[in-house]
C-alpha cells in the first residue's frame, strides 16, 4: 500500500511536468488548456499522496473546473482561427524561446541543487484531513478568510466594470 | 493511506511547476498564454506550500494553498475581462501592442 502511493505520486508527477510542457508550447490556446487540464489533475493526485485531500478535491473542482472554464469562455469569445495558430507559429520560432528556456533551466538548478544539497529533511507522512483544515480556517485564520472574502468582492466588482460593453469612441481622439 | 514520500522530492516538484511556468511567461507573447503560465506558476507555489504543511502534518499549508486559490480566481477573473477588452480595442492579442501609450 505504502508504495503503490509512492508510485502514485512519481508517475502523477510526471504526467504533471509532461502536460505542463506541453502546454507552455501549444500554438493554439484550447490544446494548450486542455494539456493545463491534465496537469492540474495530475497534480491533483499528488496532493492525495500528500496527504491533503480536501486540497486535491478543491484544485480539481476549482483549478480544473472552474478557473480552466473562465479560460475556455474566453478563447471561446475571442474566436480565434488558423490565423492565430500561424502567428503563434511565427511568434515561437527559432531561437526566441531559448533565451528564456536556459535561464528558467539554470534557475531551476539551483533551487534543485539547493533541495538536493539539504539532504534528508524528513517524509511526508501524515494525513490532515478536511476536519483539522476546516477547524485552523475558522479559528486562527479567520481574518484572513474575511480578506478572501474582500479580495473576491473586488475581483468581481472590477470583472463587472471591465466587462461592460466598450464605450463609444469619442470623435476628439 | 501512509505513504513516506521525501519532502524534497515534493519541493523539486513544485519547483519544475514554476521554472516551466516562468520559461512560458518569458517566451510567449501571447496574452492568453502568458496567464496560463501564471496560473502554472501559482499552482507550483501551491504545491510547495501542500509538501510542507504533509511533512508536519499541520493544516496551514493547506490553508495557505486555499487563499492562492482565491488570489488565483480573483487575478485571472480581472485578468481576463482585461483581455477581453484589449482585444475589442488591439484586435489582437500581442502583448507588445499595449507597449506605447497613445497620449
């Protein structure tokens, strides 16, 4: 049982890594989230093995569900065509994509070697089940719940103000 | 359901999330798919933070991952009625295009 998590976590790991290489590489945006779709399950999955369930049901419903949706309404919208694709294609070509590749390789590195070099800093053993989140949320953090609360007050009230339909443009422009 | 997973193997995990996330944000130029590559970088933030809330086995970082979770919906809700207006306006969606300002 113990290495059949184990073995849970390694392989959803890299399905995780995989589909997010894929997906920062997509010429068009719908592969591209439906491979950020993949990913975000798979990491679901490693939040299991984690031993964080209530995590792992809330980054499928919310990640996966809600926030890759608001992605899809808006390629949706935007109705783009094969004419995005060929720009895209234009955009990633040759070495622009280098530059970037190496430095973010070399970074990840060292945080690598960092993690590496620290050696043995323990297991991750236990299980937090929702009761225990459920209890720290609503005791110590409840401040910090009331400022969610606010911050997604504004999102929604600056998503609405944004979203209005654009404003007749003036003839003084 | 115990499982012994290496802690640092959680934090390398987290930390591919984010280097991938990052080389995505500094080679697209596409609006669309630079917040993609920000949501993988705010999932990979998350994941670190999972790792160490298991290894003590203390709810906090779990909590913690609950409010990128909100900032992450927030952000891309604003985000992407920005998007939507930048296109109505640019017709396209090249970053570069919102780089001068029209005074």
């Amino acid at each position: 049982m113990t290495s059949l998590m184990e073995a849970a976590f390694y392989v959803a790991a890299v399905v995780a890594i995989v589909s997010t290489m894929l997906a920062i590489t997509r010429l068009v945006a719908v592969h591209a989230l439906l491979y950020l779709i993949v990913s975000l399950l798979a990491v679901a999955v490693d939040f299991y093995t984690m031993g964080a369930p209530l995590v792992a049901a809330l980054e499928v419903i919310v990640y996966a569900g809600a926030i890759v949706v608001l992605f899809v309404f808006v390629v949706m919208m935007l109705n783009l065509g094969a004419q995005a694709r060929d720009r895209e294609r234009q955009w990633l070509s040759g070495k622009i994509w280098i530059g970037a590749a190496i430095l973010s390789a070399i970074l990840l590195a060292e945080v690598i070697y960092l993690i590496v070099r620290a050696g043995n800093v323990g297991s991750i053993s236990g299980v937090v089940g929702p009761k225990q989140v459920a209890i720290a949320l609503y005791g110590p953090y409840l401040i910090g719940v009331e400022l969610v609360s606010m911050l997604l007050l504004g999102a929604l009230v600056g998503a609405s103000h944004l979203g209005r339909p654009a404003p007749k443009k003036t003839e003084a422009r | 359901m115990m499982s012994s997973i290496p802690m640092g193997h959680g934090l390398i995990l987290a930390g591919i999330l984010f280097a991938l996330g990052l080389a995505g944000l500094l080679m697209r130029r596409n609006l669309v798919f630079i917040l993609i590559s920000i949501e993988i970088m705010l999932n990979g933030a998350g994941v670190a933070f999972v790792a160490a809330g298991s290894r003590w086995s203390q709810p906090d970082g779990q909590i913690v991952f609950l409010f990128i979770l909100a900032t992450a919906a927030a952000e891309v809700s604003i985000a992407l009625a920005l998007l939507v207006r930048f296109y109505h306006q640019h017709s396209t969606l090249d970053a570069d295009a919102a780089s001068g300002m029209r005074g």
